[in-house]
C-alpha cells in the first residue's frame, strides 16, 4: 500500500487549482499525469525580476519591475495599430503597449491616475521607454510577490509560462514533508537539506548555479531517484539470488577436447571469463551474469565452452539470437565444432514448421540433443527440454535482459549468461543492473588488425566510389550502411534502394539489397550471395543485416555517419577487420555538421576502444541517446543526469547495499522512510513483490 502521506501528489495534475481537462492534458504531455510529477518537473532557466529601477536609470533592454502612475489611455485608432498607456514616475516616463489590448480589461487592470507596479522588458521607442504586454501588472501592495527571480520550466507547445508556473507551485506547495531516508552524516557532508527544503529550493532557484546539476537542491533530489533506483535493484537481484539454483559441474572432458581443436589459442580474459562462469555454475544460487566483449572480442567460443560445461554434466544448453540471421550464423559456427567432438545441436527458428519442427523439438525432449540453438521461437510452449541448465541470451547490440528471463523458466534453476556487444559505461551498467556480475573480453583475438577510419563529407561520395572501384578487382568486399531517416522504414528503403541503384549503374549486378522488409529467404539469399563473394558490394538499411560474420570484407561505408549513435557506428565498423586483409571504414556525414556530432565523429576516428566510445558517448549526448533511448531497457530517470551524477550512482550502490545488509525487509524507522522512496520514485512493484510487509 502506498503511504498515505504521499496520497495527496499521486492524485491527476488536475486535482490542481486552475487545471482543467485542457491545460491537464497540456501537462500530462509535458510532465506526466500526476502531480508528483510536476514536481520533478525542473527549472531550466531564471528570470530576475529584481531589478527595480526609476525610468530614467534603468537599462535599455533589461527585464525591470517598475512602479509608475498611470496617465493616459490611447486605445488603438484602428486595427493593426497598438493600444497605448502612457505611464510616469518623479523621473520619465513609460508606455506600456498592448497588441489586440481589450480596453475594458486594459482600463480595470491599469486605472488612469492610480499607481502600478509592472514587469516586462524595457525597449526604448524614439526616446522613450516602453515595455510590450508586461509580464506583471498589479497594485504596490503586489510588488514583493512579482519583484522576484521567477523560474523558467521547458515547455510544450501549446501551454504558456504562466499556468505552468501556477501549476508547478501549487504542486510544490501540496507536497508534504517526508521522513528523511538519507544518512544523517552524508547529508552533513553533502550540506543537503530535507527532501521537502530541497524541493522547494529546486524549485526558486536564485541564480544560475542554482540550476547546475550539483547545485545542492538538485543533487539531493538526483540522489534521491539513484538511491531509490539501486535500492529496487537490490532488492530485486536479492530476491533472484535466493531461489536456489543447481550446481553444474562437467568433468571438462568436452571442453578439453573442443580447446584441442580450436585453430588458436583463448585470449586471457576469454578464460578469465570461463572461470567465472563456470565458478558461478558450480555454486547452488542461480546464475545472471554478463559477457561482454565487442565485436569479434570471440564471445561465442565462450558460450559454447560455458554451454559444453551443462553438457558434460548430462544436462542441456540453449543460445538464443535475437535475430533469424544470428541465430543461423551461431548455428553455423557452432554446429561443426561440437559435432566434432560428438555433441549434437538442433536450430530452431520461426521458419521451421509442422513436422519438421516436430522433429527438432522432439529431440530436445528425450534429450537425445544437447544444444539448441534458435530465435525467440525457443520460447514458445511446444519447446521443451529435457534437462535444460544453461542459457545463453545474445543480446547483440540490443539490450534488455529483463524480457528475455523467461526462457530460462523452460529450465528448472537455469543458469543465465547474457551477452552483449554494447559497451556499456559503467554508470550505465550500474544503473540499469545494479550489481550484476559482469565479465569483460578487453583483449582482442591474435591477428586483429587495426581498422583504418576515415571521415569525410557526403560531398566526396563520387572520390569514395572511385577508390571502390579501385579496391574491387584487388578483391574488397564493401558494406554500404544507408542510414536511419526518422526511424521510418519507408525513407530508409527509399534511400538504400536510391543507392543501390546508383552504384548498380556504376558496379552492375555484383550489387546487392538487403532490408528489414525482406523475407528472411530472400535476405539469406542476398548474404549468403556476399558471403559467397558473388556481390563485391552490399548495400544495407539496418544494422541488424550486417550482424553476419563475412571474414573476406574490408570495406565499411556508413552513409550519413553523423545520425548513427557511437556505439552502432562502432558495431559496424567491426564488421571489418576479420580477415587477413587491411581494412578500412568510410564515415560519410551530411553537411552542416554540428560541433557535437563533429566531436563524435572524431573519437570514432582516433580510437577503437569500444568502452572508451562508449563513455565519450555519454559524455557527448548524454545517457537518453546512447543505447538509442526507448528499446534500450535502462532506467529513465527524471532528475538524475548519469553523466553528471556518475559518481553519486556508486555511493547510491553502496548506501543501497549497507541498507539491505543492516534492514534487509526495511522494517527500521529509516527503512520505513526508504519504503516511502520507493513509493515516491514509483518503484511499488519492489515493495509489493519483494519485501514482505
Ligand atoms: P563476437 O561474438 O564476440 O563478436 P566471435 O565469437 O564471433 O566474436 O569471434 C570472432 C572471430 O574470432 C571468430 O572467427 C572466432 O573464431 C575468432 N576467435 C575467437 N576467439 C579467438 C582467439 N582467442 N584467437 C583467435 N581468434 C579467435
Ligand atoms: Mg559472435
């Protein structure tokens, strides 16, 4: 149950004074649909209403409150023409100018002979101060109340300052003081006020600095939202970590056998990897770990190692693709090595139908196959295993581990191994997985080859294509990425399919099409076509079609480069570099290119360094974009900036983690109050399914 303290700002932003069903919606929009929500809802800017000089003193195009005696109304002689109040004090004089001014209300709110205080930017016209529509008119007895620093919120179209602000102020006045959460001494060191001081504060900044992300009011609030954040996480991993899991142990007979004939040797973090998989295997909690590793970092021999691991304890293993392609390719790598040492593996995808499938599935079931490998079909009802104990997600460059959790339900106490080509900043990961245990493949399989990166302007597109035509008959293979235009699968065809035309002139029918609107026949035909090296060139919509392992391409073109986040931009330019040959990437970027999207191109060119791309990216364009902001399943936070806040997260980690040691159901006065964070931050769902009271 929600505490009843906080009944009053979960009600709809209209149980607000002055908020009816349209500006309700106007906000909602905005904002959200709830008051608390207004209260999250921060200023961006500041405007100073403070200064208050006489006429003839104040400065030309300052915002000023000004206290004037009323002279004369001039309404407007016809239509177009400005209605005009002429004002004065002991000094000069002022007008005050009103486009479409009403008279009746201009003459109640402004009566000739009477004095008023009014607020507004001074222009001078000819030789004489005027303000346009003041912002502010009311009685001397009103000036304190409109000679103040007036926060500035974002807005939407649609809605005005003025019953936004009314609004906002309303909301924060209904907000109750709160037991405080936070540890006394901390908050001494932080010099943070209470949460309902800090609101407020937040609210009536003073000046600039107010508004900075480490002003005091707005970093106890961000902390806040982190606090409540880790907490849940905790809470929730506890919970996972105390239903008991299995202990897998192989005898490492298949592994060793599988290591023998393996053309190379694993890298040191590859069987620092396996260790700590196979450590978390034995032990009897449930497993979720994640691997991750860029692109061609050699994630896949892990998992099947880890997945040979299930298999020599007479159990099963399953991988899952995201994508009907990867899925084919895993099945592809992976089929040969394990039928080589006598393990057999079935593929499973949307494709296989009927009795075929019938088929396949069967031999999951008496257990006659030990590994599956498919697409999200190994979720459906008619899968089932044996013994299932290991699973492996590859989540590729996509990211959400939470969806996927339900595969390892098919499994009694499945083990869970993630993996992900994503690198992930560190204050993201912790954002968004709290103490996940992670493994991390940093060095690079024997024989890379560093990838040349070049940028250069759209302009130049024809030189490019010149050095194609050159690089061809020396036998390069090219990816050609079109980009994403508005997210909208139709622009982006439009474009691939302009291109694919275009050097389907210039390179005739070794010129291949692939796209998400394709079907997955035809898209197969198309990279097997590639592979096979009957296309030198492939022209591409979406990053998910080049996910494929081409050991023989060289060349990456990535059109519009600048409209690509860091981390795709850096998935793709893996795609070369596998072979023996010298490769390089083209980045071609449209033209004006703004100072950021420069800087990022930039750090594509000077470093290689998935994680250092990764932290640059968040550092230029801040967390909402990186991961590309709705699919990437991480945490959307409302005050909280992980750019800004970064450190804050890991002292946010560790409060959480003394928290639940000392109180582990929250059961103490400061737990209690903790609770109530949750509830404000709406993290119920923690409180209702993991904590007993
Ligand atoms: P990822 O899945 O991380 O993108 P892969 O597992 O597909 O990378 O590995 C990329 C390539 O590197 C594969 O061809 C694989 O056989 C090879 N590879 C993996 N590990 C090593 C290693 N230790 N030394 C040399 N090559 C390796
Ligand atoms: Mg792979």
């Amino acid at each position: 149950m929600r505490p009843d303290i906080l009944f009053s700002i979960f009600a709809p932003v209209t149980g607000l004074p002055g908020v009816g069903p349209k500006i309700g919606k106007l906000i909602e929009k905005l904002a959200g649909p709830g008051i608390v929500d207004l209260l999250w809802h921060l200023p961006s800017g500041l405007i100073d209403r403070r200064y208050a000089p006489k006429v003839m003193d104040a400065t030309e195009g300052a915002i000023a409150t000004l206290t004037v005696t009323v002279d004369k109304h001039s309404p407007s002689a016809r239509r177009g023409l400005p209605y005009r109040i002429r004002c004065r004090d002991e000094t000069g004089f002022l007008t005050l100018v009103f486009f479409n001014g009403r008279e009746e209300y201009l003459r109640k709110q402004l009566p000739e002979g009477e004095v008023r205080v009014v607020s507004g930017r001074l222009e001078r016209y000819r030789d004489e101060f005027q303000v346009t529509h003041p912002d502010h008119i009311g009685t001397v007895a009103e000036i304190e109340a409109i000679k103040t620093v007036e926060p500035v919120y974002p807005m939407t179209a649609g809605l005005t300052p003025k019953p936004l602000n009314r609004a906002i102020r309303a909301a924060v006045g209904m907000a109750p003081a709160l037991p405080e959460w936070n540890d006394g001494p901390w908050m001494a060191q932080k010099k943070w006020t209470g949460w309902h001081t800090a609101l407020q504060t937040a609210h009536t900044p003073q000046s600039e600095t107010d508004l900075l992300p480490d002003a005091p009011a707005r970093e106890r609030l961000a902390y806040d939202e982190l606090l409540a954040n880790q907490l849940a996480l905790l809470i929730v991993r506890g919970r996972q970590r105390k239903r008991t899991g299995r202990s897998v142990t192989g005898d490492g007979g298949l592994r060793r056998r599988l290591e023998e004939n393996l053309p190379f040797k694993l890298t040191g973090s590859q069987q620092m990897a396996l260790a700590e998989i196979s450590a978390d295997m034995k032990s009897n909690t449930r497993m979720l770990r994640l691997l991750q590793g860029d692109v061609g970092s050699g994630k896949t021999i892990v998992a099947l190692m880890s997945m040979l691991a299930a298999v020599e304890h007479g159990a099963q293993a399953a991988l899952m693709a995201p994508t009907e392609i990867l899925a084919r390719q895993h099945f592809a790598t992976i089929e040969p090595l394990a039928e080589a040492i006598g393990v057999s593996v079935v593929l499973i995808t949307g494709r296989d139908k009927g009795k075929k499938r019938e088929a396949l599935v069967d031999r999951l079931i008496t257990g006659e196959t030990a590994i599956a490998i498919g697409t999200h079909a190994l979720f459906q009802d008619d899968v089932q295993f044996k013994d299932l104990a290991f699973v492996v997600v590859d989540e590729q460059h996509r990211f959400g581990v939470h969806q996927r959790l339900a595969l390892a339900e098919k499994g009694a106490a499945a083990d869970i191994l993630v993996m992900t080509a994503t690198p992930i900043p560190r204050t993201l990961m912790m954002t968004a997985y709290g103490d996940l245990e992670t493994s991390r493949l940093t060095d690079k399989p024997a024989g890379r080859k560093p990838i040349e990166t070049r940028v250069l302007p759209l302009s130049r597109l024809e030189d490019v294509v010149d050095r194609l035509r050159g690089a061809i008959p020396a036998g390069a293979r090219i990816y050609w990425v079109c980009p994403l235009v508005d997210d909208s699968e139709v622009v982006d065809l439009a474009a691939a399919t302009e291109r694919h035309a275009a050097l389907a002139q210039r390179f005739g029918d070794r010129v291949g099409l692939v796209h998400g609107r394709l079907k997955a026949a035809e898209k197969d035909a198309v990279m097997t076509k590639f592979a096979a090296g009957d296309l030198d060139i492939l022209v591409a919509t979406t990053v998910i079609e080049v996910g494929v392992d081409v050991r023989e391409a060289t060349v990456m073109v990535i059109e519009q480069a600048e409209r690509f986040g860091l981390a795709q931009l850096h998935q793709l330019r893996g795609r070369v570099g596998r072979g023996e040959a010298k490769s390089s990437c083209l980045l071609l970027y449209g033209e004006p290119l703004t100072a950021t999207a420069r800087a990022r191109l930039k750090v594509m060119r000077d470093t290689d360094d998935g994680f250092v791309i990764a932290e640059e990216d968040l550092r230029l364009r801040g967390a909402g974009e990186v991961l590309g902001t709705r699919q990437s399943g991480l945490p959307q936070f409302r005050i909280a900036d992980l750019a800004a806040h970064a450190e804050l997260i890991a002292v946010a980690r560790d409060d959480a983690r003394v928290i639940l040691e000392r109180d582990p159901e929250l059961t103490s006065e400061r737990g209690k109050a903790l609770k109530t964070l949750l509830y404000l931050f709406e993290r119920d769902a923690v409180v209702k399914t993991a904590l007993s009271g």
